[in-house]
C-alpha cells in the first residue's frame, strides 16, 4: 500500500494508527520472522528509554521456538540507496549514556516509528537523538521509520541529526523523497543503511540487525497496509480526502 499523507491529519488521528501500527509490527515478528531465541515487546522503559518496539534475545538457557518457525539473519550486508559508515572510537568514553536492560533477555535492537510528538519541540527533538545515540553506543542497533518531512527543527532529516554527532559527513533528502527510513548497524563500527521515500510510494527495504552481521528485513508494506486496512473509516477519509461512504 502507498504511504499517505500524514502530515495533513489531525496529530490524534495519527497517534492511532501509530499505536495499531506498532501492535502490527511487533506481532509480524513474533509470528516468524524473527530468528529462534529473538522476541519483540512495545513499548517497553529499558533504563530510562521508552522506544516504541524492542528487540530481545533471550539466555541461551532459555531459547524455544515460541511455538512457531523462526526466520533466519540475513548475512549479506543490505542493498540501501545511501551507506554511511564511522568508527565509534573517539565517542568510546560516552560509552555510558544509557544503561539498556530488560528482565527477560538482553536488548538487541530499537524500533522507532516517528511522531509528530518526537518533533513537538527541541526538547522533544533532542531526547529523540539522543536516546538514538545513546543505544548505538551501547551496541543497540536501531531502525527508524520518519513519515514526517523535514521541518524547521530538523530542516534536513532526523538521520543528519543523528549522524551529525558520530560523523562529519552531511545528509539532506531529496526535495522528492523527504520520508526518510534508517536501519542502523552498531558496533566498533556504526553503519547507517538509509533510504528515502515520498507520499504514495512504497516503503523501500529497511534492515533490522540484531547482530553486527546479521539483520532482517522489517515487513513495513505488509503491516502497514494491514494496520491500515483495519482503521475506522472517519480516520481514513481525514487522511485521504473526501467523504464517507
């Protein structure tokens, strides 16, 4: 299903679709497509960081199948329209920003999807980027989704906010494809896996590591369409125009 317009409904509107959409993921890939011994949770507070869908893996001690098949890590490094990579060395003594845990198994990765909250003001905007940063020198890897167009607070993209403290390369979307997806991989090494976007298009792959050489492939199409499918009929004239039937 194309991307809609979201910068033109009501903030409420969004909010909901936000929160079925993330229900949508997560159960996407506790249905399979995560590999044996990796689970996933909304919403979850890890040491302060409330990200909208974490990424776990539990103990060795404690692996199943979770009574479904498991996928498989892709080891080839993603196909992405624009790869930055930058050594984390000098940010070493940072190392400590954010202190990631959870009771059930070691976080692995973050899964963001982008609010008009997250960019409600330079507070707002820099708790975003900085709790990015702070999960990727912890070793989190982190894939975010951006259906918001750069505005005056992130005039060229969340993606150059972020990078812009781990490296001193630019980044600026095109005027054509503002919607920006990133899957970050973490590590000595930090590689950002970026892809563009505009309304009604599709979503381009976007990689989730949860390994410095192994990621999956985030079903955004799928669930997004499915989240969308299932949403009241007011919230979805609001979004696309014109009248109820």
């Amino acid at each position: 299903m194309p991307i809609h317009n979201w910068s033109r409904s009501p903030v409420g509107l969004y909010h909901h679709f936000h929160q079925r959409w993330i229900a949508a993921l997560c159960d996407a890939l506790n249905s399979g497509l995560l590999p044996k011994g990796y689970f996933a949770l909304t919403e979850q507070s890890t040491g302060g960081v409330i990200p909208d869908l974490l990424t776990l893996e539990r103990p060795a001690s404690g692996h199943s199948d979770f009574g479904h098949s498991a996928g498989v890590l892709t080891s080839a490094p993603p196909r992405a329209s624009l790869v930055e990579k930058t050594s984390l060395e000098q940010y070493a003594h940072r190392a400590n920003l954010i202190a990631v845990h959870h009771s059930l198994g070691d976080v692995v990765a973050v899964i963001e999807i982008v609010s008009p909250g997250n960019k409600s003001s330079t507070h707002a905007l820099r708790s975003f980027v900085d709790k990015s940063i702070g999960l990727l020198l912890q070793g989190v890897h982190l894939s975010f989704v951006d259906l918001f167009p750069p505005g005056r607070r992130d005039p060229r993209g969340l993606h150059q906010l972020i990078w812009s403290e781990l490296s001193d390369s630019d980044f600026s979307p095109p005027a054509d494809r503002p919607l920006s997806m990133v899957g970050y991989c973490a590590g000595d090494q930090v590689a950002a896996y970026v892809e563009t976007a505009a309304v009604g298009e599709m979503f381009p792959d976007v990689p989730l590591f949860l390994t410095p050489t192994g990621h999956i492939v985030l079903p955004l199409n799928e669930t997004y369409s499915t989240t969308w499918n299932t949403c009241p009929e007011p919230l979805r004239v609001a979004v696309e125009g014109g009248s109820p039937s």
